[in-house]
C-alpha cells in the first residue's frame, strides 16, 4: 500500500515541474514580448548631449578607451562593449538604442529569478512584472548610455548579496556559510558594476554597511563565517576593481560633475517618484507597504525570519544607496536622475516582495500599477541638434568652422554634421570630437575670453568661409545655475554678441526659426559667412 500511495504523489510532483518548466518560459517570454513592445516605441529618436558622448568614445579603437575616460569621468565597461556592438552594426540610433534595450529586456527574466531565490515564486512573478513595465527602465531602455546595463549589473548584484549574506546561517543551530557560487557571483557582478558606472561605488558602500548590520544581528556561532564570506566577497571586488582604481581617484579629482548642483532636500525625496512614478508611489507605498510591515513582523523569538531579513536588508539597500549619493552630492555634486539605475532593483524588489505579502490590496495594488506604467513611455526629443543639422548641414564644406559654446556639444554635433569640419569651443579649437575634456572644467571656462580663445579663429578665416555657432537655448533658467552650466550660459552670450557685432561676417541662415517651450536640450544654430578680411 505504500508503495501503491507513493506513486500518484510522485507523478503530480513531477507533472508539476514539468508544467513549471514550460510555463515559465512561456510566463517570461508574454513578459519581454509586452516589455519589448512597450520599449521600442521611440528607438529612432535623435541623440542629445551625452549619447553623442557615448558613440565618440566607443567609435574609437578599443584600448584606447580606458585612457581617453580618464577626461571625461566615467568608467570603461559600457564603452567597450558599445564599441564591439557598433563595429558588428553601426553607431545610428535604432541600432545602439537597440543595445541599451537588450539589457532592460534581461533584467525581466532576472527578477523573475531574483524574486524566486529570495521570496519565492509568487515574489518573483510580481518582480518580473514591474521590471517589464518600470517607466524609469523604459526610458534609458531606448538611451544610448550605460544605465540599463548598470540596472542590470546591480540587480545581479544585489541578488547575489541577499543571497549570500541575508539568508544563510542567522538564526541556525549550526554556522552556515554561503555557498561560493553565491559570493563569486557578489564580487563579479559588483566589479562590473563599478566598471560601468561611478555611482557603483554608493550601492557598493550601502551593501557594506547593510552586511555589517546583519553581521551584529546574526548570533554569535554565525558571525565567523558571515565575516569571513564578507571578506571574500567585498575583497573580491576590491581585487578586480583595484587596476582602476588610479583613474577613479584622478577622476575625483579633476573631472567631477561641475554641471550638477547641490540636491536638495526635496529633490531626496522626489527619487522614488522619479523611480516608481509620482502617481503610481502613491499605489505601492500602500498596497507593497503593507506587505512590507508584515514581512518585517515574521520573527522567530526575537529573531527575524528569513523573508524578514531579505525585506530589511532591501529596504537598508534602496534607502542607503540613495541617501550616500545625496550625501556625498553635498560634497562634490553629481546628482542626476539617470544616475538611479543603481538604487531601482532593490526598490523594485521590494515592491514586489510588499504587493506579494500584501493580500488582496497587493492585487489591487499591482493592477493601478501596471495600468499607469504601461501608459508611460519614453521621450519623444531629447534634443533638436539632429533636426537642426540636417536643417544646416547642407550648407556647410569642409574646412568651415563650427564652435559650440556648450563643449559637451561636440560630439553629437560632429555625429550629424557633415564631415571634413574643424571644430572649436569657448576655450579654442577641439583637435578630439569624440570626447570632452572634462579636467578642471570650470577653471578653463572661467579663463576663457572672446579676445583670446575666439578673435584668432575669426582672424585666420578666410572670405568665402562659413562659421557655425551653436548655443543653447537658455528658456529655463533654473537649469544654468551650476558653476559649469552658468559659465556656459554667459560665454554663450559673450561669443555671440561678438559675431553679431563683427561686420566681417554676415548672417546667412538661423535654425530653429522658431522655438515653443519647453523641449528637452534644445540649441540654437546661426550660420555665418565671411565676407571681408578686415572690419570696416
């Protein structure tokens, strides 16, 4: 009879993982259809500013990159392997949009399995859900940057850290240690976090101080082992990441963010609306609160269940992460919403750990969630310099002048105008278009003068030439208030009432013609000729 009543439960138990291994594909395969058709929707837009950056950087040879980021302050991961993406394709927009999109589309089946290692299947079905639909995700999924990547490198990176340190040992009769898989896996994917972007280095401190609160909570038979797999798993990282170490501390040093200016206090507490959605916080603060709370009530005596410690140790990740980069901003400012790809996976984990453990409001919940995100989409213009070369280009030959009073300009510029141009900025002329020389930025801005860096390119310029001059268009002044963008604002005026007023040249196009507020990065050409060698 035994063996007789074993069998109908050994078949419905294998039938069950055999219908697991086919529904979750299918269930992540729905899942990346709908992200990647939610996704694609504006993969031909224009560059702005910082994706001509990116595509200057990676259209030169590959071990040259490290060296040129030591002017322009940003890691090398992503640029190398943007530039193997670009030397099998091309470097036009679909196609390294398309190379951002394919990261975002990965984080949807590493939620899934995010979720399900630390929480469970029903976690991991709402994890992957809200990776397919973020809005935060949708939009840098089309953006020719590195943060859909570093989105996904941190949401590895955090699994791995829960894993390792969150869930094995606290609370055991016996010391548990952390498989290495686990703590190889933390140390890997760190270090590919820190080498594609700098704010990797907050995440990488948040899990530092989140791995020692969970040191002082574990009992005393645990706290050897959970020592000793910090040290390999941090010192892993730190090994790898230490031959760039040298660059990241001249990067400190001299390049910055001169364009950002101190956050403020409410700018702090705007992120999880720039993350979440300004509507859609509202929902989850709710529905995932409650699920929160409760998870965080699971205690064994006075010790925290396993799913408890997960959902401390995301709430300490997210928080942590974001509350070190406003800090740290105060000091040396770098705050950028785009910078939050570092601070999404534990929030979006979190979430959905709260709306799984929240009931039928967790229902409720995840559908206005879901409702509000698949309605937000991503930028229809970051900026009109695509538009505005195309409007100019044609009257342009080889050897004219353009001058860009914003230097970050250059690149995407030289991208969409015709080729065989020099190119100078208010600091003279640029002999490498494909990158900017961020080093001492403000110093070299503040030393700059019309008579100087501007009168001899008018000078050796000869009848018959044309000269290009692209400015900003300063509609919000709130933007030009960093000591960066505020220097670039009072060149702009300074170098273009000088041409305006030099009778040698005449004005012979303006694109736009017109300009309605506001648009994303908008600029101003005006193209000039010369007609006379001397004034007069």
């Amino acid at each position: 009879m035994a063996t007789y009543a074993s069998r109908p439960t050994w078949s419905l138990g294998a039938r069950a993982a055999r219908s697991a291994r086919v529904a979750v594909p299918l269930g992540l395969g729905a899942l990346v259809a709908v992200s990647l058709l939610l996704r694609t929707r504006e993969l031909d837009v224009g560059y702005w500013l910082d994706e001509g950056l990116s595509v200057g950087i990676a259209g030169r040879p590959l071990t040259d990159i490290p060296g040129v980021l030591k002017v322009d302050g940003s890691p090398p991961l992503y640029y190398m392997l943007l530039h193997a993406w670009i030397s099998l394709l091309d470097a036009g927009e679909q196609s390294t949009h398309v190379f951002s999109l394919l990261f975002a589309l990965a984080c949807v089946p590493v939620a899934w399995w995010s979720g399900k290692v630390l929480m469970g299947t029903r976690t991991a079905w709402i994890a992957a859900v809200l990776a397919a639909l973020n809005p935060w995700l949708t939009q840098y999924a089309q953006e020719t940057r590195m943060y859909s990547l570093a989105a996904l490198l941190t949401w590895i990176a955090c699994t791995c850290f829960l894993r390792a340190y969150a869930l094995p040992g606290l609370g055991a009769a016996v010391p548990v240690r952390a498989p290495a898989g686990w703590l190889a896996g933390f140390a890997i994917s760190l270090a590919a976090l820190l080498y594609t972007h700098n704010w990797g280095v907050f995440f990488a401190v948040a899990c530092g101080v989140t791995w020692l609160g969970l040191l002082w909570l574990a009992d005393a038979p645990q706290r050897a082992g959970l020592l000793r797999d910090g040290l390999w798993g941090f010192g892993g990282a730190l090994l790898l990441y230490l031959p760039w170490l040298p660059t990241l501390m001249f990067q400190a040093a001299h390049t910055g963010a001169p364009w950002s200016r101190r956050p403020t206090i409410g700018a702090l507490g705007a992120t999880f609306g720039n993350v979440l959605g300004y509507i859609a916080q509202v929902a989850l603060l709710l529905a995932a609160g409650a699920g929160v709370m409760a998870l965080l009530e699971r205690r064994q005596g006075r010790r925290l269940e396993p799913e408890a410690r997960v959902t401390a140790a995301l709430i300490s990740l997210g928080v942590l992460t974001l509350l070190i980069a406003w800090f740290s901003s105060q000091l040396s400012p770098a705050w950028a919403v785009r910078y939050f790809a570092v601070a999404l996976p534990p929030l979006v984990l979190l979430c959905a750990a709260g709306l799984a453990h929240a009931g039928r409001l967790g229902l409720v919940g995840l559908v206005v969630v879901i409702v509000l995100w698949a309605t937000d989409g991503a930028q229809t213009e970051k900026s009109n310099v695509r538009a505005v070369a195309e409007s100019v280009g044609p009257s342009l030959a080889p050897g004219d002048i353009v001058i860009s009073t914003q230097p970050e300009a250059v690149p995407v510029l030289h991208h969409y105008l015709p080729p065989g141009l020099r190119y100078a900025t208010v600091w003279g002329p640029v002999s490498d278009v494909g990158v900017t020389d961020w080093r001492d930025g403000v110093k070299h801005l503040q030393q700059s003068s019309v008579d100087r860096d501007l009168a001899p390119l008018l000078d050796r310029m000869r009848p018959g030439q044309r000269l290009l001059l692209v400015t900003p268009i300063f509609y919000d002044q709130g933007r030009w208030q960093a000591p960066w963008t505020s220097l670039v604002r009072a060149r702009s005026f300074e170098w273009a009432d000088a041409l305006l007023a030099d009778r040698r040249f005449e004005i012979a196009a303006i694109a736009p013609t017109a300009f309605t507020p506001p648009r994303p990065n908008p600029v101003r050409a005006t193209l000039l000729v010369k007609v006379s060698p001397r004034a007069g």
